[in-house]
C-alpha cells in the first residue's frame, strides 16, 4: 500500500485518479487487471472483462466514458451473456492487462467470422494507442496481422497497467472466447491446427474425389447431391476457420461478408436432398417427405436472400431453423433406421456424430473445456466422422445392390436352366447357335480392336521406314516445344535429307531407294534414344529429329556422328557399291513461345538448304544465315 501510494504522489493528479479507478474496480470484484507472466501460456481475458450494449458508432473515448453498472453501462458479462451475442446491437469490450516485461502478445478471438473488428489501448496516462483494424469487411492486405484469425498486436510497458477497448460492428453473432499468447506461441499453435485442419480437409477433398467418380460411373442423383454437400461442408470449414477470407478470397469483402451465411444454408440445403434421394423420403410416409420438403424450400429460400440481400438475414436469426433441421433430419434417419433401414442407420450414426462434436466444440466456447485443446476443433471432427460413417454406409449400399443384383442373376439363370431342360431339343440346339454366335462375335469384337490398334499405329507410323509419320512427329514436337518453354531448355531440330535420291532412284529403281531409306531411318533410330526425342521421316527422301534439351554443340554433334555412320553405308546395286550420303540441318532455339518453337523447323530447312548449295554431305547450323527461299535437290 505504501508503494501504490508513493505512485499516486509521483505520478500527478491525472495518474493518481487513473490509478484509483483500476484499485477501486479491483476491489469491487467485478473486474480484474490481467496480469501476463508467462510467456508460454495462453490467456482468457474473460475474468477481467467488462462489457458495454452500446452502439458502434460511439468513439473510444465515448465508451470510455460511459459509466459502470446496468444492462446499459459496463458490467461484467453474466456466463451464458456472451455465448452467442448478436452483433448487429453493437458491443463494446474491454479489459486491463498488466505485463510483467517488454513482451510482445497477441489478441485473438477465436471466431473468425466477424465483419468489422477495432481494437485501442489506454496506457495510465490516458493517452490511446493507434486503431487496429480487423474484420471481413477489410481485405486480407488491410487488416492488422495476416492470418486466418482475426489479430491484434498488444505491447503493454512492463508493469504497467493497461485498458484494452475493442468495438465490435457486425452482422454475425460474436462468439467468446478471447486468447492473448504470445506471437512465438502462437505460431507453434497455428502449426499444429495447420496440421489438423490439413488433414481434415484433405480427408473431405478425398471423399468427395471419389464421390464424384462413383457419380460419374453411375449417374445417381443422390451421389451428386452428396459431392454437394461435403462441398458445401468444405466452403463452410473455409469460413469457420478463417482459411477462405485468408488464402481463398482473400481480397473479396463482398463475397466474403456473405460466405458464413451462403454455405450455411447450403450446408441444409444439400443435406436435406442428399438424404432425400438416398433415402428415397418421398416414399418414406406423407409425414416424412412433408418435413423434407418443407426443410428444402426453407434453406433454398435463405440461401437466395443470403446471395441478393445478405443485410435482411443473420446468423442469430437462422439459428432455430438449424437446430430444427438437424433434429428433424437426425429423427427422420433415425425413424428409418428402426424400420430396418440400414443406410438410415449410417446416416443417424453420422448425424449424431456431428452434434457430439459440435456440442464439444461449443463447451470450448462457453469456457468448460480450455479454448486451446483440441475440443474448439469438435465440429470438425464430427464432420470429419460423419462423413467416415456416410461414406461406409454408402460403400456398404453399393455392396447390397451388387450382391442383389447378384442373387438376381443367379436365380434368373437357374430358372433359365429350369425352363431350358423342359423344352425339345431343338431349343438346345438354339442355344448352342446363340452361345456360338456370341463367342464369334466376342471373337470378331476382339480382332475389331486389335485392327483399332494396328491402325491406329499405323497412323502414326511410316510403313516403309517404321519411324514416325509427319502426323505424329508435329503433335510430339508441340508437346516438347510447350515443356520447352515451361523449363526454359534449349530444343534442337535436325532436319535429313538424302543427297541425290531422286538420281538412285531413276538409276537404280525404286527397290533400291525403298533400302536406302530403311539403311538412313535405322541409323537415324539408333541415335535418338533419350527420353522425349522422335525421329520421323518428314516427307519423300527428308527425315526429321526432335533433340530436347540438347544445346548447339550437341546437336551438332550428334548431327555429325549421323552424317559421318550414313556416310559409311553400302549398298549393293547391278553397278557395284551404292555409298549414299546426307546432308543435315541443325537449328537451335530456347523457345518462348509456340510459334517460335515451330519456327525451327523453318530454320533447320534454312540451314538445309546452305549444306545443299555449300556441296552436300555436310552439316550447316542455321545460326547467322541470312532469310533464304527453300528449294534443294
């Protein structure tokens, strides 16, 4: 007491009653200067908190100023008060802290779905701290730390005592609790909920993955309405845990404003048809589907009020009408269930699932389970379960159908049986017929496909050379010219003509030139061997070669080691030895884009066309040649 008084001489007139009131409100025991001594932990402002019903459109100082006491004044909020405030009334917070040194910390509120969020300090001396700002009116580079929570930064003088004031503008309900840790605290924190909500959404991507292949595969409208759903349930976990205003849409306040309320109702919507034609309801009883359609039409009409005219609806405002969908649809599965349904049975066993963890989830948020445990992610991992349960359910219904239409088949072939061994024998022998015509149109079936396959390497090859046709060559260089330029690597075009073909054929005949392009092809397969390179025979006496990733003297090169192998060939003719010879085009490019990829073609012709007129034979690089006509023999 001597100390607090030797304070209030030291620190002026001003400081003195500043103090007085935070020792008088310490001693009322209504409030409670929250004193941060441990860096490692996480604390809950909810013992030193006081709370004003007051407008938002007050100023700090004008809350401030308002008095203590009554609904209408500050007052320490009663343990159900701050459950599920709704935000549109305005509210006012604060609370006074007291650091035990310099210490950075960090306020969050754990609800992240919240449209305008202001937070200032008053220090002892009265004197307020800048306005951070926060909130899903504000796009994600506006707000005071980045993060899929709402944040603020605190950084109370050691031993000093501060007020934190915070003003709350929102059409969503408020949603304690408050959590001040420090910023290396909670980034060990959001690694681990990174992990968790990681692998939750993972697990539904999965599921809903393989739904929507089940759907392709049969087309059955319940399947759709299911990939629906578990969307509906991803949109929504995206807003609850802040990741879609944070990463998804990040600089969309519009849509953002509206995602909560959107994917709600969507939520219901698609639940409610899911179970409706899984369950087949309008068969369900006159009662049953009533209760279904009436569920519908409701969620199908907030879901177009959220999307037009978001201001006309809250979440506080649809709360019941959630609380009623899922008893009604928890009770319609369950009714079912009774009757002998099995699929009603995974779906109440799902249902029930989500309630738990969403009543577990809710305790997190009244304070009787700790805000940090993994009980603030119980409506996640009911929802991660749920869906566990619904998918084996409908694995298992899939397994009934088979294994009826199964049984179906077996008894329709021992009746077939039956019937077959009462009539004559002529009606065996039709049989026989039938059976026979089957195995030869099975049989014609299969050389119809393997003559597909054999034409359709054809297309794609040279019948006289077995390298690849002009077709197949363009469409693989395109792929390489796109991989080209997506990895920024060189491609290389060498592009092959024979020397004096034209004169081997009217000379020695055709026969002899068919061998000659056999001879060139195979020595031109024997060099083209790495990943992504083709060779082809481009038209006539004239081949091709696609090199990825080789540069210009690798190219050249391998241009030359070809050369130099055709040059060593011999073919045997009436008239003695045949030795042919080629002459090669290179040209070199790390393209930038498609059609200056394909210009290598035109390069390498270029480059053709010099080894043509600088004597045959010879390889010529396109690399400083001037624009030429095309033209060569």
């Amino acid at each position: 007491m001597k100390g607090f008084l030797a304070t209030l001489c030291a620190g002026g007139r001003k400081h003195a009653l500043y103090l007085l009131a935070l020792l008088l409100i310490a001693l009322d025991g209504q409030a409670q200067v929250l004193r941060l001594d441990d860096p490692g932990r996480s604390y809950d402002p909810r013992p030193a908190l006081e709370i004003l019903k007051a407008p938002a459109s007050l100023t700090f100082a004008e809350a401030a100023a308002r008095p203590r006491g009554g609904e209408d004044g500050w007052h320490v909020p009663d343990e159900l008060e701050m459950l599920l405030h709704d935000g549109r009334q305005g509210l006012w917070l604060r609370f006074a802290i007291q650091g035990r040194d310099d210490q950075a910390w960090w306020l969050i509120p754990s609800w992240p779905v919240l449209d305008r969020l202001d937070l200032r300090t008053r220090d002892a001396d009265g004197h307020w701290s800048p306005l951070q700002q926060s909130g899903l009116a504000l796009p994600a580079s506006q707000r005071t730390l980045p993060g899929r929570q709402l944040m603020f930064a605190l950084a109370p003088t050691a031993g000093a005592v501060e007020e934190v004031y915070l003003r709350l503008d929102s059409r969503e309900t408020f949603v304690l609790p408050l959590r001040l840790v420090t910023p290396a605290a909670y980034l060990r924190e959001a690694q681990q909920d990174a992990w968790l909500i990681g692998g939750f959404f993972g697990c539904l991507v999965t599921i809903l993955l393989l739904t929507l292949t089940l759907w392709g595969f049969g087309r059955r409208s319940g399947f759709g309405w299911y990939a629906l759903y578990l969307l509906s349930v991803i949109g929504y976990q995206a807003v609850t845990t802040g990741y879609g205003a944070w990463q998804l849409w990040p600089e969309s306040p519009a849509f953002a404003l509206r995602a909560h309320l959107v994917f709600t109702a969507l939520c219901f919507l698609s639940g409610g048809l899911f179970v409706r034609y899984l369950l087949s309801l309008y068969h369900g009883g006159r009662w049953i589907d009533f209760g279904n359609r009436l569920l519908i039409g409701y969620w199908n009409v907030a879901l177009v009020i959220t999307l037009i005219w978001p201001h006309l609806l809250s979440f506080q405002e649809m709360l019941g009408m959630m609380a009623l969908s899922c008893l009604g649809l928890l009770g319609t599965t369950t009714y079912l269930a009774l009757r002998g349904s099995r699929m009603a049975l995974w779906f109440s066993a799902a249902w029930a699932l989500l309630l738990l963890g969403s009543s577990i989830q809710l305790l997190a948020i009244a304070g009787w389970l700790p805000a940090d445990s993994p009980a603030f992610h119980g409506q996640m991992a009911g929802f991660a379960l749920g869906f566990v349960m619904l998918s084996l359910g409908l694995t298992e219904g899939l397994s009934l159908q088979r294994r009826a239409r199964i049984e179906a088949q077996r008894q329709a072939l021992e009746a077939s049986s039956a019937l077959a061994r009462e009539r004559e024998a002529s009606f065996v022998e039709l049989e026989l017929r039938v059976a026979l015509r089957t195995v030869e149109l099975q049989q014609a079936k299969a050389s119809l496909e393997r003559l597909n396959r054999e034409l359709l390497h054809q297309s794609q090859t040279d019948s006289l050379t077995g390298l690849g046709n002009r077709r197949h060559f363009e469409r693989v260089f395109q792929q390489e010219i796109r991989r080209a330029i997506r990895a920024e690597l060189p491609l290389a075009v060498l592009l092959v003509d024979i020397d004096h073909f034209k004169a081997v054929n009217d000379t020695h005949g055709h026969t002899l030139g068919d061998e000659c392009l056999r001879c060139v092809a195979e020595v031109l397969r024997r060099h083209v061997q790495r990943a992504g390179e083709v060779a082809a025979r481009y038209g006539g006496e004239e081949f091709v070669i696609a090199l990825p990733g080789s540069d210009q003297q690798a190219a050249r090169t391998l241009a030359e080691r070809i050369r130099q192998e055709v040059a060593g060939l011999e073919l045997q003719t009436e008239q003695g030895r045949l030795r042919p010879s080629i002459s090669v085009g290179v040209a070199v490019t790390v393209p930038s884009n498609l059609e200056h990829g394909l210009g290598l073609l035109e390069d390498a012709d270029r480059a053709l066309y010099a080894a043509k007129r600088g004597g045959r034979n010879r390889v010529c690089l396109s690399d400083g040649l001037p624009e030429l006509g095309s033209g060569r023999g």
